[in-house]
C-alpha cells in the first residue's frame, strides 16, 4: 500500500486490482507504465489459496501441466 500510495503522489496513472484470487494466492496488485510504455506489475501475497486436490493436483495446472517454479510470474 506504501508503494501503491509513493505512485500516485507522483502523479502517476495507475491499474489496480485489491483482493483478488491469481495463480493460488490472494493478492492486492496495481500496474504502472514506465516512460516506454511497458507495463509493470506491482504485487503483494496476501494468502495462499488452498488447492482443490480433486480438480487439480498439486503440482499441476488446469490443462495438466506443471505449474512454473521460481520466479515466474502468472499472467492473466
């Protein structure tokens, strides 16, 4: 939220996005625009979602594919 409140003092337009459930986690998440254009997220992990080991098994992804590791990042 410091981040988030730094970006609009300076005038900067933002995209936000409070609460919301992405990639198995709860996340608060705003996007800003450099002076290119390009897009940058900003996030913060609020909650891991529990897995629905029924639907989904741990480790994999809707379509049956592993999930990213590391530092990936899920796009919506």
């Amino acid at each position: 939220m410091a981040q988030l409140a730094r970006v609009k003092a300076a005038g900067l337009a933002v995209r936000e996005e409070m609460g919301v459930n992405c990639c198995h986690a709860n996340q608060d998440k705003f996007w800003v625009k450099d002076p290119d254009g390009v897009e940058w997220e900003v996030y913060h992990l609020n909650y891991d979602l529990e897995d629905d080991g029924a639907m989904f098994p741990r480790g994999t992804a809707r379509a049956g594919l592993p999930l990213a590791k590391g530092n990936a990042c899920c796009s919506s």
